[in-house]
C-alpha cells in the first residue's frame, strides 16, 4: 500500500507490472493462513499470567503484538499493524510510535481483561 501510495496511483489506476507482482505474491502467501490455527483457550487462571507486549517498525510499516505468557507457554492474543507515513520519519522516530502504540495496546488490554490479574506486564 505505502508504495502505491507514494506512486500516487489511485484507487481506480492499473497497477505498474512491478507492483502487480508483490500483489500477486502477497496473494499467493495468503493461501498458506489456512493451516495457520491459534488455540482459543489461552491461559489457565490458576496459574500466574503475564502480558508481554512488542514493538517493531521499519520505514515501512510500525507494529505491536500482545502475548499471554502462562506456565512457559506463549499465546498470541492480538496485533496491530500500520504503514508508515508517506510523510518521511526518522527510524527512532517509527520505533517511538510503536512504542507508543504498543503502551495503548497493553493498557487497552489490560482494561478490556480486567478480570485477569496480570503477574507482570512487560512492553
């Protein structure tokens, strides 16, 4: 998408050959999500629980991912991705808005399960 935008091609314009291709491989990885399986079940609420949340970005694109970490298993809960700016940002200034990102997700997570007492909360 940052490509294309910074290509300004819009939403209606053919896409240039090059572009097309990564869509095309995009695609084609995207087949592969559906052996992908995550267990529902997450935590044992007898057991302590821990909230391990990461950040990344690259001049592409910012990220975070949540964690639940009980009894040395890791469990995905939830992610969030976002394109960078078309609008040229330094790299420790895209790692500041994961972080930023990331410290939204863990306190929204740790309203939204509030009836999980977290053992600790590492971001």
């Amino acid at each position: 998408m940052l490509e294309c935008w910074q290509q300004k091609i819009g939403w209606d314009d053919l896409l240039t050959p090059a572009v097309q291709e990564k869509w095309q491989g995009l695609v084609k990885d995207l087949s592969i999500l559906e052996s992908v399986k995550f267990p529902r079940n997450t935590v044992n609420e007898n057991q302590p629980i821990k909230l391990h949340v990461f950040c990344d970005a690259s001049g592409k694109a910012y990220d975070t991912v949540a964690y639940l970490v009980s009894n040395g298993q890791a469990n995905l809960l939830t992610s969030k991705a976002t394109v960078a700016p078309l609008k040229k940002r330094s790299l420790p200034q895209l790692e500041l808005t994961a972080l930023l990102l990331g410290v939204r997700l863990a306190h929204y997570l740790i309203m939204a399960l509030s009836n999980i007492r977290f053992e600790e909360t590492v971001v």
